[in-house]
C-alpha cells in the first residue's frame, strides 16, 4: 500500500514538472505553430493554384487564337528550369523524392538542403508559375516537400526530438492539406514516404495530420475534392472493368515510371556539361511538346486536369485523345525539370483511362473513371493503400469499396512485374546521390594554387 502511495506521488510530481517545464512547452508550442502552418500554407496554395490555371485558361489560352500558347509554355517552362537552377536547387519535380531523400540523409544536418525556407517559396512560387504556363503538374507533391521543410524548420528551431519522424509528419499532413483527405495522408505515410509502420512515429504523424487538417478546413471548408460519387459496382457484372481498369492502369502506370525514370537519368547525363543552358533547353522543348499537344487536345490537357476528371467521375465520356494527350503532357512536364506534382495529374490521366475503357466496354462512365484512377495511380506510385484510400476520401463513394480495392491491387501487381523499381524511391537515389557527391566535394581540401615561374 506504501508503495503504490510512494508511486502516486511520483507519477504526480513527475506529471506536475512536465506541465510546468518551459522547454517542453516552448516544444508543443513549435510543433503546434509548424502543424498549423502546414494546413494555413497548403490552403493558400490551392487557392493560388486555381487562380493561377483560371488566368491560364482566360487570357493565354484563347490569346492569339491559341497561338499564344506556343510562346508561353516554351518560354516559361525554360525560364522555370533557370530559376530553379540559379536559386532554388533541389525544388525541382514532384517534391516527393526529396523528402524521402531528406529522410534517408540522417548524418546531414540540412538534409542536403533539400528541406529549406528558401525550397518552401520557390517550390510554391514556381509550382503557381508552371500552373500559369500550361503546364501539366498539380501543388500536392509539392505541398508534401513544403510540409516537409516546415517541419523540418520546426525541429531545428525548437529542438524537437525525432527529426525524421517529424519529417514523416509533415509530408503526410501535406497531403492531407492539399486533399482534404486525412486518411490518404496518414496512409501515404506508412506505405508510401517510410514502407514501415513505426509505432514511435505514430502519434507525430496523427496529431501534425489533425492539426494540419483543421486549419486547411478552416480556411476552405469541408469538401470532397472530386465531389460525391453515387456510383455501385455489380459484381460480378462489373468485373470484367474491375479487371480491364486495374491490368490497364498498371501496364500504363509502369509504363509511364519507366519513361521518367530512364528519361530522367539521360537528362542528367546530357546536362553534365553546361547544366544551366541544357537545362533551360530541355525545359523548353518540354513546353513546346506541352503547348502542341495541349492545342492538338482542344485545350483540355493542360493544367491538372481537374475539371475533367470531376466531369468523367461524374458520368461525362472523355474521349481517347484526352487520355493519350493527359498521358503524354505530364511526362513532358514530369521530366522538364520545373517543379510540380504528379497526384492531380495522374488522377486525370486514369479517369481519362477508365471513361475510354467504360465506354469501350458500354459500362457506366462514372464508375470506370473511378477504376481506371485507382488502378493507374497504384501503377505510377506502386502505392495500392494510398490509391484506395485517397480516392474513397476525394470522392465520398464506399459502397464501391471491394471493386476500387481490386483495382488498385491489380494496378500495383501488373506494374511491380514491368517497373519493379517504384518511382518515387527511384527519383530520391538521385538526391541522396547528388547531397553526398556534394559534402564529398566539399570535405576535400582546396587545390594549392601554382606558383608563376620566375621571369627571367
């Protein structure tokens, strides 16, 4: 009996100390600042995004008779690619292999400088930028690196424990910000940016996600990012869509990993020499593929895609070229070196897939679209929970849960066989070997500086 007394009074002085500790409160208060900062920033953004494909839309678009088109895309893409490369090195692409890479950069205390306060403004600045070019990207990628570097920021300035758990964090709830889609975020999580549970990162991960969530619902409101699907699957008269939407989207989701991966590593060996003025030549020739396919497309395949793959979701048929164009321009963007997301895009380019499969196979539109996004987006990120779950979360449809699974697996399955290698961790390797080769180069001692021989 003493000693439970003797136990009480311990638990109870200890827990007295902890609430009164200013350092512990200096640290909740940080993490707290930095979680509702992620959801403040990733709401800002969205609003900015829109904005920026709403001036695109109206004043480049229809500007010169689309020929407009063709001078801004290049000349933007290009300008993209400098600016990044002047200042704001390793804000370039989805923003996703980055903070892996940060993660795995345990002995670098900037993460190979790839989680700054300067990558947070140039990845929005430049995202909203390419956005206003036409260019086939999405701010969710990026919102995860933002995410990311806020938190980041945060363990530096308060001293928090669990810095790569922090890191975890922050992605997921940059996810969770960008869809409104708690869930998915949490999910990515584990699956997508760790491939492991840890139990020690959990509760860093739930609260960042929750608090993060409530500002970003603060600002925006309640929504479903697709809106709200009513859309049943009958099975087994539908699983012959199940079957076509998930081995589709996993033969095409491998196909396009492969493109960006083998593209990607040829790029960096063309831009050895010269990487500045290569780079802005890549840059713009992606624009100008951009801008002529988006034309050739009536104008529906640049920007994330967003309308269209709601439209689809909603019943609408989308024809062939929308998909083939979608497919085509997001690989163009994705290798241009500018920064921007792949999630938005990729969604579209599987609702394209599924609403031209549906109709193939005179099935509903609507619930094709679905199928075909599930299956795709698991091809591209070999992530079948993260792909499930986030579209259940955007498109308010559970009754759907069996057939959207299945899809999403069977995406995942057929794309591990033709791309074993999943693209996001393939893309991070490249940013962990670029942050070694650097603190290599900068341990070595300078050269001595030869002397002039003596004039005779």
């Amino acid at each position: 009996m003493r000693t439970m007394r003797i136990s009480r009074s311990a638990m109870w002085r200890r827990s007295r100390a902890m609430v009164n500790s200013r350092r512990l409160w200096k640290t909740r208060l940080v993490f707290w600042l930095g979680a509702l900062a992620i959801g403040a920033i990733g709401a800002g953004f969205a609003i900015a995004a829109d904005y920026a494909q709403e001036f695109f839309a109206r004043y480049v678009l229809p500007g010169a008779g689309g020929w407009l088109v063709l001078a801004v895309a290049p000349l933007g893409f290009a300008l993209s690619a400098l600016i990044v490369n002047l200042w704001f090195p390793g804000a370039q692409g989805s923003g996703i292999p980055q903070a892996i890479a940060a993660r795995h950069l345990r002995d670098d205390p900037r993460r190979g400088g790839l989680l700054t306060l300067r990558i947070i403004f140039g990845k929005i600045f430049l995202t909203v930028f390419g956005l206003a070019c036409g260019a086939s990207i999405g701010r969710e990628g990026p919102t995860v690196q933002v995410g990311a570097s806020i938190m980041a920021q945060a363990a530096r300035i308060g001293n928090l424990a669990h810095r790569r758990g922090l890191i975890l964090a922050g992605s997921a709830a940059g996810i969770a910000a960008a869809f409104n889609t708690p869930l998915a975020g949490i999910v990515f999580a584990i699956e997508e940016m760790s491939r492991a549970y840890q139990a020690r990162t959990n509760g860093l991960v739930l609260s960042t996600v929750i608090i993060a969530g409530l500002s970003s619902l603060g600002i925006l409101g309640s929504y479903t990012y697709y809106g709200i699907s009513k859309e049943v699957a009958h099975l087994p008269a539908d699983l012959p869509l199940v079957l076509v939407c998930g081995l589709g989207g996993g033969v095409f989701g491998a196909l396009f990993s492969r493109l960006v991966i083998s593209t990607t590593r040829r790029i960096r060996r063309f831009k050895g020499m010269g990487p500045r003025r290569r780079a802005m030549i890549i840059a713009g020739t992606a624009g100008l593929v951009t801008a002529l396919v988006g034309l050739a497309c009536g104008g529906e395949v640049f920007g994330t895609g967003y309308a269209q793959a709601r439209a689809a979701v909603e019943g609408e048929t989308l024809s062939i070229s929308f998909f083939i164009g979608k497919f085509v321009t997001t690989l163009a963007a994705t290798v241009s070196g500018i920064p921007g997301g792949l999630f938005a895009p990729s969604l579209s380019v599987g609702a394209g897939l599924g609403a031209a499969l549906g109709a193939l196979l005179g099935s509903s539109i609507g619930l094709a679209a679905i199928l075909g996004m599930a299956g795709y987006f698991a091809g591209v990120t070999q992530a079948p929970m993260t792909a499930f779950v986030i579209i259940f979360e955007m498109t308010g449809n559970h009754d759907d849960v069996i057939a959207i699974m299945a899809a999403a697996m069977l995406g995942y399955g057929t794309s591990r066989i033709i791309q074993p290698e999943p693209l996001y961790h393939a893309l991070s390797r490249l940013f962990i070997a670029d942050a070694l080769r650097a603190r290599r180069a900068a341990a070595q001692p300078p050269k001595p500086r030869e002397e002039a021989p003596p004039s005779a």
